[in-house]
C-alpha cells in the first residue's frame, strides 16, 4: 500500500509561546499500517503509541500572546489497494467494463471524462446489482455520476419493458437541501440523457403555490427537487410516486439534520420500498441510495420505519473523512479578522481569481459582502435567509465570473460544483467538522484548478478546541471525526450535572 505523509509545520517569530516546539511527521513506508507515530524532536526520533497523547502545537493558542501564530497541514493520501496487482487491475476499469450503456458513455465523454474514479468503480456495480446503498466519498470525486449512470441505465432498459405510466409519475426521485444543488443535478442529469427518451424535471422552492396552480402535466423521468417542495407537491399529489424506483437524497447529512426530520419522515413514508431490485424484472418498489461527503454514525430512526436496515451496504473510499488540500490556520483577535482578509483577497481581485469565504451567519455573510464591495472588490452574498428573488442567479453569477468572490454560509458548502476555486477562506470558523470538510471540499476537485487550499482564522475558544482535534487527527494519520463540538460540550456539561444530582441525592 502506498500514500505519501507530508510534513506538518508552523513557524513563529513569537518566543513567548514556549511550548510550541519544531515537531514533524516522520515519513513511513507502510504509515497506513501504523501502530506507532513517530515524530522528531530536535533530530531526535520519538516514537508514540496510538494511545500516547501526541504534543500538538496549537496548545498555547488559548493564550491572548499567540495570535498572529499559524499552523499548516498538508494531506495525507491513502492508497485504495493493499497489494500492487490489485492497483494495476483496478485502474484498468473503464465504464464499458461497469456495463453501462454506449450512449452514456458518449455523452460524459463529450464533458471530457475517459475514466470512472475510485467511488464510482465501487458504487456502480452494487447500485446495478439492486442494493440499497450509503454512497461516501471525499469532496469533488464524482459521487453525483456514481448514482446518475446506474439509474439512467437502469431507466433505458425499464422503459422498454414497463407498461405506460401517468403523467407527472417519475421513475427517480432526487432530493436536495438547496436550490442551487437542485439545479446543478439537473443540469448534470439532461447533459448525461441528451439525445436519449428521458425527461428530467427540476422544482425549488419559492412558487410553490405557483407550481400547483399551474399544474403542468407531462411525461417525468427523473424529478429533482429540494426538500420542501417535494413534500408539497407530492402530498397534493401532484406528482405521484406510485411508480418511483429509485429514491435518492444527496447530501444525506444535510437532510439528516433533525430541522428536517418530520419533512423526511412524511416524504419517505410516500414510497415503498423494497429489500433488493431484480436484475431481470421491472422492479415493484424502490431502491434507495444515500449520498454525502460525510455521513452521521448512526441513521435517523424514520430510515429504519422505512427501508429494512439489513438491505443498506456502506460503499466509501479510504479518503473519506480526510482534507485532501493543503490547510492553513491562523490565530486572531476578532478585530484583526477584516483587515487579515483584505490582505489575502486585494491581490487575488486584481488577477480576478475566484475565492469563496465563508462564514457562521447570514449576518455577517452580508456584511462581508458589503465590506469588500466598498473597497472595489466585485463580490456577492449567498445564504438561506436571503427571499429566492434576491437568491437567484447568485452562485452563477460567480461561476460565470461576473463577480470575484462569493461570501456565504454552509448554504453554499454542499455538493456545488467549483472546479474553479483554488483558494477556500473560512473568514468564521465552522464547530462542526462535516461543515469543515463539506467548506474544504469546493477546492481541489477532479477535473478543477490545481494548487487548492484553505485558509483558517480561529478566533474562539470552541474554535481552538476544535483546531486542535483537527491536528491530532492529522499527527496520527486519521480521517477526521464527525462530531459537532458545541453539542459535544453541552452533552459533557449536561452528563456532570447529572452526575452532581446523583451523587447529592447519594449523600441526602
């Protein structure tokens, strides 16, 4: 098995900060087998055990004298085979060999893609073979195709066989969190069927009203939607669902989130859904496939109500979970946040590079907005509380180019396509660590701009905890953990009031 560990460095000019040392990863040949990390220290060689708690050197950063101090992290790539025969066979595949359809294979071959990438080697067989399946993969690897060609095979050959539908009774079913993911799959979904007797249909929110008044009528394929309006215009029934054969929600973390809980429950209680689809007949019910960077480590109870748990397969890359861009993280006050910004951004808008900054709220999204557009910077605002009037045309107008930077929220973190972005500034530090790899992953994806990377101001305390879990994960070599670190400190303060009560009550 072969991966490379690059160096994780920082350099201070601060003398002040005393415990940060000069550690490096020590590179190894088989470090994806590692019982042991080994780090130097002052060119002496000191080997830890997993159980060891390795030094980091962001540990003085809760410390006012610290700012201005950086860390850098370079990623660590894992080889996806354990033997060199496996590597060359493997790599061999091509999607003629995924069985899947001459025409498809022509129209993504017009987009520039010769070969499948390492999740859909995986996914596509086990999607063709019936399975209900939890695709997870890094950011940007082509997990939108993994779920598209197998379903749009499967839909040629289904139509062919199967007796007439109704109208507005789709065959799949995709949905969303947002209207900007909603678009984008359905766009990716009428390149893939152009030429071919498939119809796509996308619905967002904001006309919901509208939509149904309208009520058109017409032949449906593939039906893509965010959340929200789905589960209205198919409770009017509207769209039927009687005939839908594969459900698939993309960015299923999202989704999973509990604000979206009773909407879910409802919408997939509409469908039926089977243990595994036949190979050789019209299949009676539907398959469901899960999509997302990251995935919670337990799925919502309404998942169980719905489909047979033992049905569900995991299908995942051995980078998932991992940054695969270089990382920057740099400590400072509140106050230095804007003027550390403009520094970065000034030089880029005159090379009219595109940047994305992200922040914590839709407040100071806007501000951020608003303040480098003062200063002659082209720069537009996108997040969830803007009214879809004002929303609309945002994210195209920066992948156009028409504007330089787009200041956003989580909104614009998930499974958009920004194969033009070489630098992420995450302006307001994220607290959950899905947020963080979803925000990295619009950098550094296949087919995008060489050379990505993040940019990190850490300001807070909870930032810093969070900080320094990203860095102990990367000294031992480890995917990051998925956990939200503002629930994880309510949940620790919540079990030490509990543990105070039980021990009073003891003494009473």
């Amino acid at each position: 098995m072969f991966h490379y560990v690059y160096k994780l460095c920082q350099v201070t000019n601060r003398t002040a900060i005393r415990n940060l040392k000069k550690y490096t990863v020590a590179p190894t040949k088989n470090s994806s087998k590692l019982c042991s990390n080994v780090i130097k220290e002052d060119d002496q060689e000191i080997i830890y055990k997993k159980t060891d708690n390795i030094p980091i050197r962001t540990k003085g950063w809760f410390h006012y004298k610290s700012k201005k101090d950086f860390l850098l992290i370079h990623p660590s790539i894992q080889s996806e085979h354990d033997d060199d025969d496996d590597i060359e066979s493997f790599e061999d595949i091509e999607f003629k060999d995924l069985d899947i359809d001459s025409s498809l294979i022509n129209n993504i071959k017009k987009k520039g893609i010769d070969k499948p990438t390492m999740i859909q080697k995986l996914g596509i067989p086990e999607i063709l073979n019936g399975q209900n399946v939890i695709i997870t993969a890094e950011t940007g690897c082509g997990k939108t195709l993994t779920y598209l060609l197998p379903v749009v095979n499967q839909i040629l050959n289904y139509k062919l066989n199967a007796e007439d539908r109704p109208l507005n009774s789709p065959l799949v079913v995709i949905v969303t969190p947002s209207r900007e993911l909603t678009l984008q799959i359905a766009s990716e979904a009428k390149n893939l069927t152009n030429g071919l007797d498939i119809d796509v249909k996308a619905l967002t929110g904001g006309r919901t009203k509208k939509i149904i008044r309208g009520a058109a009528m017409n032949n449906v394929d593939i039906l893509v939607g965010t959340l929200g309006v789905l589960c209205k215009v198919t409770a009017v029934r509207m769209y039927k669902l009687n005939y839908v054969r594969y459900t698939i929600i993309d960015e299923a973390h999202a989704l999973f989130d509990e604000s979206f809980d009773e909407k879910m429950e409802l919408f997939l209680r509409r469908i039926h859904f089977g243990f595994k689809h036949s190979k050789t007949e019209v299949p009676q019910a539907s398959q469901l496939i899960l999509a997302s960077a990251t995935m919670p480590p337990e799925l919502p109870e309404y998942i169980g109500k719905n489909v047979h748990t033992d049905s569900i397969i995991n299908i995942s890359t051995r980078n998932c979970h991992r940054v695969l861009v270089p990382q920057k993280f740099v400590r400072l006050g509140e106050a230095d946040k804007p003027v550390e910004l403009l520094k970065v951004i000034k030089s880029r808008a005159l090379r009219k590079l595109p940047t994305i900054v992200f922040s914590n709220s839709s407040a100071t999204s806007d501000w951020v907005s608003i303040f480098l557009n003062q200063l002659n910077i082209r720069a537009t605002s996108l997040n969830s509380n803007m009214k879809i009037a004002i929303r609309q045309n945002k994210f195209r107008m920066f992948k156009m180019g028409e504007v330089d930077v787009l200041s956003t929220t989580n909104a614009g973190a998930r499974g958009l396509d920004t194969i033009m972005v070489d630098l992420i500034i995450n302006y307001d530090f994220p607290l959950s660590t899905a947020d963080y790899i979803h925000r990295c992953g619009r950098t550094g994806r296949i087919g995008g701009v060489s050379n990505g990377r993040v940019l990190n101001f850490v300001t807070k305390p909870l930032e810093i905890e969070l900080v320094q879990k990203i860095e102990r994960a990367a000294r031992r070599n480890r995917p990051l953990p998925i956990f939200n670190i503002k629930n994880q400190k309510r949940d620790k303060e919540m079990d030490n009031e509990l543990k105070s009560l039980f021990e009073s009550a003891k003494n009473m």
